[in-house]
C-alpha cells in the first residue's frame, strides 16, 4: 500500500516544510484482506519456476525468468506494489545475483580452468588414482574428498561431470561411477563453490552470515559421517563395508571436523576446501601405515601414469607440487584474509547505499532489508579467488593473456548460469520487497511443531526441482525465517535446514542426472539413475529431518549456535 511520511534531512540542507516521501507499506494480507489468499496468490511464483522446471523441463534460465514475471505480476496487482519499485527491487536482487554471488562462482571456476588449461589437474587425477587401486578407496577419495574440493570451487554440476569421468577412467563402470559420484555430491553442497548457498542465505533472510553458517556446519556434518560408507557399499555391498570401514568412517569423521570447526570458527569460503583437504590426507595417512590393508592396495607409479591419453612416464614431484599448489594457495590466501590485525580493515572497504526508487517499509515498521545495498568488495570471496588467482597463474606459468582468455572463456561457459542465478535472486528480491514471502511464511507458520520437521524437505524440494542449493535458498531461505518466527522457532534452525535439507536434493535434480549421464556416456538413461538414487535420498533426508526436529527440543537445542 502507498503511504507518505515526513522525510528526515539534516537542517543544513534546504527543503521545503511540505516536502514528503512515498513508501510501500507491506501487508502479507492484501489480497482480499485475507492471508491465506495472499500467500496462495503468493504461490504462484515459486509453482511457475517448480513446474516449468519439473514437469515441462523448461530450462533454467527460461524458467526462472518467468517465474520472476509472475512475481512481478503478483507484486503489482495482488499486493499493490508500485511498478517502479517492483522492477526496482528486482533490479536490486539481479545486481546481488551479480556481485558478490556469481563473482564468486566466475573466479572460482577460472582457478580451476586454469588448472585444466595447463595440464595440472590431470596430474593431481593421475596423483589419487595412484594412492589405492582398491575402488572402495577411489570412491572415498575420487568422489567423496576430490568431489568436495570441486564443489568448493566451482560447484553447479561441475564435481559430477569431473569425478564420473575420472572414475571410469580408473575402472568403474559406467552407471556405477555415475551413481557414486551423484551420492558423493551431497554433505559439500551447502558450502560449494566458496560459500555461495550459505552467503546467499544469510542475505535474503537478514540473518548474520556467521549465524547462518554455524547452524549449517552443525547439520551437514553429520551426513558427512556416513557418506563415505554409503559409497563404500554402494561400490561393494556388505564385503566393501567389512572391509573398508576404517576409510571410510576416518575420512567421514575428519570430513565432518573440518566442516564444523571451519563454518563456525574460521572462514565459510573455505569449508569444503579445508575439509575435503583433511579427508584425504587422513585416508592417505592410514594407508601408509596399514599398507598390507587390501583397502590400501598400490599399484606402481609408472603403471599410475600410464593409460588412455596420459603419458608414459611418472609425474615428477614438482608437476605434482603444483597440481596441489593452487589449493594451498586459496587456503593461504583467504586464511591470511582472516587475521585479526587485517579482516577489520579490508572489511572496512565496502560499497554501501540506499538502493534507488525502492522505499519499503516492512510490518515492523522498519525499513525492509532489501532497500540497502552492501558490498564488502576487497573481502569478498569473489575478489580473493581474483588474488588467488593471479599467484596461481604465476606458479602454474600461466601468462597475462592466457589467464585473460581463460576468464573470459569461463564467463562464457557460465552465461545461462548467470543468467538463471540473476534472475532467481531478482525473482527473490521482489517476492522478499513486496510481502509475497511474509504472506507464506506467516501462513506455513501454522503446521507449528511439524514445522521444524517439514523444513528439510522444502529445501530439499527447491534444490530436486532448480538443482542449486543456491537457488532454492533465495527461493525458501526468507519463508523458512517468517515461518519460524511466526511459530515461535529459532530462525537460524529453519534457515539451515533449508540449505541443508537441499544438499540431498542434489543428486535428485534433472540438472544433475543428465550431466552424470552425459559425462559417463549414457544419454536417455537419466530414469536408471534417479531410480538407483532416489532411495539414498530420501532415507538421508528421513535422518536429517528427525535430527533438526530433536535440535528444536532440549534432546539436541544445546547444538544450536
């Protein structure tokens, strides 16, 4: 609704004693004056995006930018928001999708191209399909620990597309490589690709980004304590677990440490990468000192480096050096971002303003959060990988022009993800602004108790549906936190089981079973995967629900932040 208020403006600014500024007052009940009719209408939205996606298989970008005219639509007609401020807000979440969201995921790619360009990551392959022969191994450390590195930064199917193909470079058959790389592809994804999902939560909801992230790293890990497991069985039945428990339930365990401690106490950016890292040093560890264990099995280097388009000879120490340096870079470069004497000031140096034409008052009377526009610009993750990767592209001996190219083939590569990420967080954006989200949130509030245990599987739906944790965040993440207010719930709980119900979505989604389809060369056979899947995911999904239901009560309250 419109309404005017006396503008505020220090007196050494003339105005006249008239002068007003129009807002938009929300009201979650304005269509009809009812709120269940206002959050139905409110519906419509996220149902255009849900249904155009999985049941039409419209792609991504087309989807979501439909789903962002129907919000547009709503926002104007439904709940009487002005139509420059509608596309004013919109505007404002594309921007957001824009910086710092996808400036994380172009650079972050771009390290990891650069790796790809000169030849390094197929030694760092040749360097893990070296440590075991043992397939239950390779899964652990192939799927599981080299998967979370490639989620931590790149993400958006990339892990899938990469650890299928090197799986089945090392033996596995086809639709067993693609079914364990689908399953691994799960405990990372809340933190992938540099934190993008959590970051991306913690804005749309408001909610302090370390808040978010430590209630995130205290639910995640614990599937990160079993997957490696899963694998294992997955890979050989009941034998595999007998045999190869002790890698497995290790690497899970350390896994599961170095997520939480990092989420809750270091840094979000670099989660996955320190533990992913921890992972495999812990495997590679007891191999060495189990290495009579059939699970810890070695093959000869030369034979490591043999094979279909490798070459003949062993990798030297220092081509294996730098395979690994890039990633000890990152972490040496975002760890020294965290120092007390330096994050203060670098955080210092931000861009931050009253977004334009967007005056939004919210039902508390405060101004909305989405009418102010911040960038912390030198400490954001985006502009580290930047740094990273210039000292990454002097090691590897990447020169200007080449590292130059390589960016710009990656934004290339990247068009219709930026185009999609934009056009969520726009969709997002102008949902949050005009009160469709309040009016659901306020609504849903209602299930009360079962609330907490419904939460996981709304977020596990938005990412079966939109294949990005990211996505179905800006989608749910303010709806989860108006939910749980209204029910009288900590924000934080519903706010991460969203990120966290969503990570088993992941294997579920038609984004993610055609590009493990495609990349171990079984086009058309996409149903064959869900079908071997969707069991593994769902009974996480029952673990992770009855988990977040007990953190709501004195059982587990005592891990929430």
């Amino acid at each position: 609704m419109w309404a005017t208020v006396d503008l505020l403006i220090p007196s050494a600014v003339p105005r006249p004693p008239d002068a007003v500024l129009a807002f938009y007052q929300q009201d979650p009940e304005a269509v009809g004056g009812s709120l269940g009719l206002s959050a139905l209408v409110s519906v419509v939205p996220l149902a255009v995006v849900l249904v155009l996606l999985g049941v039409l298989r419209v792609k991504a970008q087309w989807a979501a930018l439909a789903g962002l005219a129907a919000a547009l639509v709503v926002a104007i007609i439904g709940f009487a928001m002005p139509v420059g401020m509608a596309l004013s807000a919109a505007a404002h979440g594309a921007v957001y999708g824009l910086f710092p969201i996808l400036w994380i995921v172009v650079n972050a790619l771009w390290v990891f191209n650069m790796t790809v360009a000169t030849g390094h990551f197929d030694v760092l392959r040749r360097s893990f399909g070296a440590l075991s022969i043992d397939q239950r191994t390779q899964a652990i450390l192939v799927a599981f620990c080299f998967g979370g590195l490639l989620e931590a930064l790149a993400g958006f199917g990339a892990p899938v597309a990469i650890t299928s193909v090197m799986l089945v470079a090392l033996g596995f058959k086809p639709l067993k490589a693609a079914v364990v790389a689908l399953v691994a592809n799960t405990a990372p994804v809340a933190f992938g690709a540099m934190g993008v999902p959590v970051i991306t939560l913690a804005r749309v909801t408001g909610l302090p980004l370390d808040q978010v992230a430590s209630m995130v790293g205290r639910q995640t890990p614990l599937l990160a304590l079993f997957v490696p497991l899963v694998l294992v069985f997955i890979v050989d039945g009941r034998r595999g677990v007998r045999e190869a428990w002790v890698p497995a339930v290790a690497c899970g365990v350390v896994f599961a440490i170095g997520q939480f401690l990092t989420s809750n106490f270091f840094s979000v950016e670099l989660t996955d990468i320190v533990a992913s890292l921890l992972g495999a040093i812990v495997v590679f560890a007891l191999a060495r000192i189990r290495p009579q264990a059939v699970w810890a099995a070695r093959q000869s280097t030369l034979a490591a480096a043999g094979g279909p388009g490798t070459s003949a000879k062993p990798d030297s120490p220092t081509e294996v050096r730098k395979a690994y340096a890039p990633y000890v870079i990152i972490v040496v470069v975002f760890a020294l971002a965290q120092l007390p004497g330096l994050k203060p000031l670098i955080d210092s140096l931000k861009i931050a303003f009253t977004w334009p034409f967007l005056d939004v008052v919210g039902i508390d009377g405060k101004p909305h959060s989405t009418t102010m526009f911040s960038l912390t610009w030198l400490s954001s993750a985006g502009t580290l990988m930047v740094i990273a990767g210039v000292i990454v592209a002097a090691v590897l001996g990447v020169g200007a022009r080449r590292a130059l190219a390589t960016w710009g083939r990656t934004v290339v590569d990247l068009k219709w993800a930026i185009l999609t990420v934009a056009s969520v967080l726009a969709l997002a954006y102008v949902m949050n602004a005009s009160a469709q989200t309040t009016s659901i949130g306020l609504f849903v509030a209602g299930a009360g108790g079962a609330l907490v245990f419904l939460s996981p599987v709304l977020g596990w739906l938005g990412v079966a549906v939109t294949g990005s944790d990211t996505s179905a965040n800006a989608l749910f993440g303010a709806l989860q936190v108006t939910a749980a207010q209204g029910a009288g719930l900590p924000p934080e709980l519903l706010a991460g089981a969203n990120s966290s119900g969503g990570v088993l979505g992941k294997m579920l989604s038609p984004q993610n079973l055609t590009i493990a389809a495609a990349a171990v060369k079984l086009e058309g056979q996409e149903g064959v995967l869900l079908r071997k899947v969707i069991g593994w995911s769902l009974g996480m999904l029952v673990v992770l629900s009855v988990l977040i239901a007990l953190q709501a009560t004195p059982v587990l309250g005592w891990m929430l932040p």
